[in-house]
C-alpha cells in the first residue's frame, strides 16, 4: 500500500473528468450500496447530502484509494459497514484513506489482498456477491 501522504485534504484537487463518474447507489436490504467509479470528492459532495448516501451498507473506495478523490467529511458522512477498494498494492491505495475509512468503522476489502475468490455478504435476505477478494480484512 502507498503511504506518502499521512492526512485527507478537506479540498483535494480531482481532475475534471473524475469529477464528471457516474456513482451509482442502490437501496437493497434496508441500506445503501455505492458503487463510485473514479469519482472525486467533489461529485460525491454533490450527491452525499443531507439523507443521502448516509451510513451506506457497503461501498467502494473511490478512484483506487487516492487521497485526492475522498475527504474525511465524506467518509464520515457516508460510514460504511464495508467498504471496498479495487488496487494494485502498489500505487494505489493510499494508507491514509484505507486508515481513514477504518477510523469511520468500515470493514475494508481490496483485490489486491494475496488470494483471489468472491466476496459474499447479505444486504438483510439478499444475497450479494461483490468483489474478487476473499482474503482477511485489510
């Protein structure tokens, strides 16, 4: 995981096309489940409102687990019970975004965790099945 940069910006400079992803939330099982694509922390300020996206069940980090696409606010906002990172391990994700969620509560999840499988949880009686990563936790 990357770590060079210790702390979220509560402004983080995203580029534009970032801020013009499509973030996709759907209400299953009594929660929201938010899939963000590369979204930046200013799209996602646009739609995380009052109500909105608040304590999402499940959710995916945004653009990889960069610290310029997420702020704290947000994270606390959103609180995920799970959330999930698609990264390399190497240049993504940032250890100051995967610390972050951690700190909001969220139980987080990556594809680049050694061992590939399906990740499975229940979203109340529906079934889900998420990501390619059956490893511990990160």
């Amino acid at each position: 995981m990357r770590g060079c940069i210790d702390e979220l910006s509560a402004a983080p400079r995203t580029a534009p096309e970032n801020n013009a992803s499509t973030i996709l939330a759907a209400w299953l099982g009594g929660g929201y489940h938010a899939f963000t694509g590369d979204a930046g922390a200013e799209a996602l300020e646009r739609v995380a409102r009052p109500g909105v996206l608040e304590g999402c069940t499940w959710m995916q980090i945004p653009h990889h687990g960069s610290p310029y696409n997420i702020t704290r606010r947000l994270i606390e906002h959103l609180r995920p019970e799970f959330a999930f990172v698609t990264a390399d391990g190497q240049s993504h994700p940032y250890a100051s975004v995967i610390d972050a969620f951690k700190e909001a509560g969220a139980t987080v999840f990556g594809t680049h965790s050694p061992v590939a499988g399906d990740l499975y949880f229940n979203a109340g009686r529906v079934p889900l099945r998420l990501g390619y990563s059956d490893a511990e936790p990160l």
